[in-house]
C-alpha cells in the first residue's frame, strides 16, 4: 500500500472514523482449490479462480525466485511477467504454497529483492491466464521484515504432475503451482518449442516442458533430443494454452540444470528424396547423423515404417556420405492411397540412443497417390503437431481464392496481408498461399498453385520468403464454396494442432447465433495503450449455445466493425461491446499467438447485430446489480443493473447509481433519474482516480445493494 494511502488511514483512525483493514491470510489460503473444482476446471481446459481473486490481502512468505539475477534491477531478469515479479513460498508448507508477486508500479526497493528474504505485502489476489498472482500496490524496504536461508526445491516425480506416460496433467497437481521444486533422471525430446523451450521425459516416457521464462535459458543453446538430465529446478508454472502440455516448470538459477555425461548421436536434416510419392515408387530416406560425444562413434542408423495400421518395420540405413555424415535406407514401393509413417534410430558406442523426431508417434509420414494432390493431402496431420506430410517439399494443388489481399489486410504491424483459397468445403479443405503473386488474385479466382509447403508460427501455407509461388489463373468469377457453419465449441480455445480444429485452418467457416462474451480478450475494453497498459489487438470471445468461447479477431479484415482498438475509431464504423448478438459470423479461420481466430473479411460476413436486446421479451422479474466486468480494471469498466417491470411503475425515486472510496466519500454520481424497466449498463471512466479498492452502490426505492471493484494503474 502506497505510504500516503497508509498516511491518510492513519489520519482517519485517530479521530474514530471507520476504515478499511486488510486481512492477513497464507499463500494456502489463496491457492486452495478442490479436487472436484480441479477435474471440473481441467475437463474444460481452464482453472478455478483463486477463492480470493478480487480482494486484497496481505501475504508473508520467503523470496524464492528474485526479480533479476543479481541486486541491480538492471541485471539479467529471471522471469517475465509483463510488470516486475518473484514468486513468493510459504517458509513452512510449501503444498499449495507458491504465488507470483508483481509490482505494477516498478518500485525501485521490490527490484533489489533477493532469494531468502522474508516480506510482508498486501495486494490484490488476480489469476492472469492460468496463473495466479498478487498485485501489489507498492514496495517498501518495511516490507522485509527477515532473510534467511531459500529452502530446498520440493523433489516431486513426473507422474505426480502429469498421467503416467503422457504429458497430460493430475489436476490435483495443481498444488505446486508457483512452488520450486526437483525432478531428476530426466532425458531431452523433442523440437525447440520456442525461445529454446523443450520437453524432458523419464523412464515411463511422461514429459514435462522446461520454460525459459528467465533470460539465463533464453540465451543458452538448447540441448540435443536424447541428452541425460540428473535434474531439473525450478518454479511450476501452468498453462492450457500450449499443445503438449499443461504443467511447465521453469529454471532460474545457472545450477537449475544439470546434464548427464552422456550425450547421444544427434540426427538432422531428415529427409526424403521426393515429396509427392506416386504407385509403385520407392523412397529413399536420409539423414545427418553425427555423435556429440568426443570420444564415441555411430554405431548404427535404422529406418523404422509402417503402412496404415501395421506394426513398424526396422531396416537398417547405410553411410552413404562419409564426409557430411550422412546415412541412407529405402522404404520400398507400396499401394496406391497407403499412409505411410517413419523414424530414424541412431546408437552410439556407448549405447546412447536417439531418434528423429524424438516423439515416435509423431513420426514423419506422406501418402502413395495414384492422382494430383488435393488441399486435403497437403493440410491433413495425422499427430505431427499440425504438420503437413509434404513439409519443405514443393506441391501443385487447385483451389478457388475465398480471401485475398482486399479482403484481409492485416494489422500493417505483426500481421500481414492474407490469400486463401479452398478445394470443396470442410475439414482440411483450406490453405494459405504466400507470396508477392498472389497480391492481385481475388476472390472468386480458379488457381492452379505451385509452392513449398512451410509452417509458419502454427500456419500451414504454400509458398515462402525464398520462392515464393507460380500461380495459373484457369478462371475468375467463380462461386465461393460455402461457409461450413461450426460451433463454437468445436474450436474452443485450444492450442495449435488440436483436433478438430486445426482441421479448420484456412478454411471459410461461420458460426451462428453468437453472442459477445469480451470486447477485448487481451485487456480492457478500450484502446490499445502500448507496453505496460490496456493491450488491445482486436481480439473478442464470443459464444454460441454450446456455451465454450472462441476468439473473434477484428483488426485484420477490411470492414467497418472494431472493438474500439484506437483512438481514431471513436465515431467511426461499427463498433461491437460486450454482451452484442449476430445472427451469424463468418471468415477464416486462423491461428496465431498461441489461438484459433475466425477474421471476418468483408460487411457482409457481420450479420444481424444487436446492440440492445430487446427488454419487452425477457424483462427482469427482480433488482440486481452485477459485479463490474473488467475486475481489477483500468481505467474505465462497466456496471451493469436491471430494473424490474413489476415494481418500476412505483417507484417515488429515482434511480441512483454511485462509486465511493473505502473512507466513503463518494467519487461519481453514474446515473440519478427515473428509469423504465429493463437491463442496463454503464461506462465508469477513472481516469483522475487514484488505484485501490472502490464501491459502488444502487439504490431505487426501497432497494440497495454494493459491490467493491478494484482500479490497478
């Protein structure tokens, strides 16, 4: 709490007036969730809120994870939170015993923090995403009030956060979130995840990702799929939105990791030596493989493939380039219409063993086809995360444009102009093609594409930087496939290359009966305010009748209709709030930033807008006043009221609706006047206000009621 604030209470204590104190509680007391509300939760990919999310509390405990490296606040930073953050341990119990502290005021004492101290803060309780954390108002050296010794990490195995051998989670695990601990005998897999994240598996094949949330990681080169770890340290971090995995554990300190002595062969550039595979061809399959170890060598290479549901078939590779290290085997000529899925094995001398990929049930696959290829081929996956069969290799497909370059623009920053054209209608029937030559094809256009198949941050596309594309127009005009209506629920907000929905990517879809659930998914309705403010990317969740949300991305497609992302909007366009119904939506599906998003192209993908729902069909039977949405805000929120029909006639008074601070003085009057039956809701702007806890209060007649609300500058 700022010193001024504690001042001013101090002030009014002495000459007997009420005011606010905060309760002291344990880490515990803020983290404790119930199985059942666990596996609850964990069914529908999300987290309960902490039972004290709104209030503010005061927390002691013991720094385990320091803002920076060392006492400069200028040194290397261990954890990024969008604002400076530690995590803070119960000294005594660390089950259910580890939060995220942020200062959102950047004092310059909460930077100089170190592991070991011992602190005493009050803040508000807050789950960001799936994190849950305290926002404190400010920072006082006063508020270390001990330093000792940081205590041990938690030893805990991989199958007590996650289900024995998958990366799927233990819900109830969810009670060493933010808490440090050990997981030893581990062994790296997999591909870079991003900034230089990987997974790591024991013995029973459970995996876990290793975070680079502090920059030490980020800077360091990740280590080879197949390397030994004595053990892993650090600080349990949760997250629904990532593909193999819910529970991260992040390191921080430069001993968090510890290697084996024992590297194994690291196998590259695996490849194939034709992409588009016809009847009765046989393909020749390649790949680097050198040993990391100094004083071991390759032993063996085999190329394991199976047709369809068979078992696997082992077939020993050959050096077939002793200078570049490069090993070579055959899978014969097989059926029209087989799939076909391979791996590589490597053994060294010392018996380290690898395989590309490290995952062996996302292993490499393609088709033998006795026709052209389809949109289909090239988008469908079988469980290679979203990858295509015909990665890096070049295609020809056709397909009719259903979005061009004046159809989505992009946001002229992160995202730019989109092309898409689609082959029938549903599932795997779009894609993007990429390149200067497809900036004057439009919509309607009958092409006949030819390009290098690529991934491009979760998008699947043809054409890259390098080659771009050979585009034959065959026609212009032509009719649209239609829009395949889906719900809501069949995309949800799951992450990148989850079925069903990366099935949907690229292609023409429409949802139906949509309803506005946020404005502005990334922040506060409102304008975009740049680092350290209201972030606002165009981005809505809206629902249909199955209830589960999905993102909505306004800011790309050349249309009238935003969320008010810019200041320039106001009093221009369309604007779309909270709680606003369409008859339907339609667009393309995308993926970016971690999510699925429908982006509209055109007015007329926005059908039937409501803005005002029409009271006289579904009037209020009782007074209610709802809880302010967004809570913690700022600067600006919205309050909603009803009024009800069968008491509103009588009424002597009008309707008042006021915001006090916690000394009771009253800071606006939002509304004062009679009012006809029906629901509302109001903008409070505060802007000139001070950050901390508020109320507001309704009072008509002979009703009233109050609510607290939090504004966090």
């Amino acid at each position: 709490m700022k010193l001024k604030t504690i001042l001013l209470l101090t002030c009014v204590l002495a000459i007997n007036v009420f005011a606010q104190t905060y309760p002291e509680v344990t880490i515990r007391d803020i983290q404790f969730a119930t199985v059942d509300s666990l596996n609850f939760y964990g069914a529908k990919n999300e987290e309960p809120l902490p039972s004290l999310a709104g209030d503010t509390v005061t927390v002691t405990g013991i720094v385990m994870i320091p803002p920076n490296e060392g006492a400069n606040p200028d040194s290397i930073r261990t954890l990024h939170a969008g604002a400076p953050a530690i995590y803070l341990q119960d000294q005594n119990n660390p089950e259910w015993g580890g939060i995220m502290v942020r200062d959102t005021e950047g004092s310059t004492a909460f930077g100089v923090l170190d592991t070991g101290f011992v602190v005493k803060l009050t803040g508000v309780v807050s789950e960001f995403f799936t994190t849950s954390q305290l926002n404190i108002f400010g920072f006082e050296a006063s508020n270390v009030i001990g330093q000792g010794a940081r205590p041990k990490p938690v030893e805990l195995t991989l199958d007590s956060l996650v289900q024995l051998g998958t990366s799927s989670p233990h819900y109830s695990a969810e009670k060493w979130e933010g808490v440090y601990v050990e997981i030893k005998n581990l062994k790296v897999g997999g591909e870079a995840i991003g900034r230089g994240s990987f997974t790591v598996f024991d013995d029973n094949n459970s995996g876990i990702i290793v975070g680079t949330n502090a920059d030490l990681f980020r800077r360091l080169q990740q280590p080879l799929p197949g390397t030994n770890v004595e053990y892993v340290r650090g600080y349990i971090e949760t997250r629904t939105n990532i593909t193999n995995g819910w529970f991260i554990i992040n390191p921080v300190f430069e001993d968090d990791v510890k290697y084996g002595d024992v590297s194994p062969p690291n196998i590259t550039d695996a490849i194939r030596d034709k992409g588009v595979v016809a009847y009765a061809e046989h393909v020749v399959v390649s790949a680097k493989v050198v040993d990391s170890d100094a004083t071991a060598d390759v032993q063996s290479v085999t190329l394991s493939y199976k047709v369809n549901d068979a078992d696997f078939v082992k077939i020993d590779m050959t050096l077939t380039n002793v200078t570049e290290s490069i090993w070579s085997g055959t899978i014969p000529a097989l059926n029209d219409s087989s799939i076909v899925q391979y791996f590589i094995s490597a053994t060294d001398v010392d018996n380290a063993k690898s395989t590309n990929p490290t995952d062996t049930t996302s292993a490499y696959f393609y088709f033998v086809l006795d026709r052209s290829l389809t949109i289909k081929d090239i988008q469908f996956t079988i469980s290679n995360g979203g990858f295509s069969a015909y990665q890096n290799y070049e295609v020809t497909v056709n397909g009719i444009v259903t979005a061009d370059t004046t159809d989505i623009q992009g946001d002229g920053s992160n995202i730019g102009p989109q092309v898409y054209i689609q082959n029938g209608t549903g599932q795997w029937s779009g894609i993007q093609i990429f390149g200067t030559e497809a900036d004057n094809v439009r919509r309607g256009d009958d092409l006949t594409v030819t390009g290098i198949v690529n991934e491009s941050f979760g998008i699947t596309r043809i054409g890259n930087l390098l080659s771009g594309i050979q585009i034959v127009k065959n026609a212009s005009g032509q009719a649209l496939p239609e829009a395949t209506i889906l719900v809501t629920s069949e995309i949800g907000t799951v992450a990148s290359g989850v079925l069903p929905a990366e099935s949907y990517e690229g292609v023409l879809v429409k949802y139906e009966n949509i309803t506005i659930i946020d404005e502005n998914t990334n922040g506060d309705a409102g304008p975009d305010e740049g680092t350290g403010g209201n972030r606002n990317f165009g981005e809505m969740l809206i629902a249909d009748a199955s209830g589960v949300e999905t993102r909505v991305e306004v800011q790309d497609g050349t249309h009238d209709y935003h969320n008010f992302w810019d200041s320039s909007l106001e009093n221009t366009g369309t604007r779309i709030q909270e709680g606003n119904t369409f008859e339907s939506l339609t667009g393309i599906l995308f993926f970016s930033f971690g999510n699925y998003k429908l982006v509209p192209r055109k007015n007329d993908d926005f059908v039937g807008q409501v803005t005002d729902i029409n009271e006289e069909v579904t009037m209020p039977q009782e007074f209610e006043l709802a809880q302010n949405y967004p809570n913690p805000f700022n600067p600006s929120t919205t309050i909603k009221y009803s009024v009800p029909n069968n008491v509103a006639s009588n009424f002597s008074s009008s309707v008042v609706l006021r915001v006090y601070d916690v000394l009771g003085k009253e800071v606006a009057t939002l509304v004062n006047q009679k009012q006809n039956p029906g629901n509302y809701k109001i903008q409070f702007d505060a802007s000139a206000l001070t950050s901390g806890i508020y109320f507001y209060t309704i009072k008509a007649g002979s009703f009233f009621q109050s609510k607290k609300m939090l504004l966090l500058k």
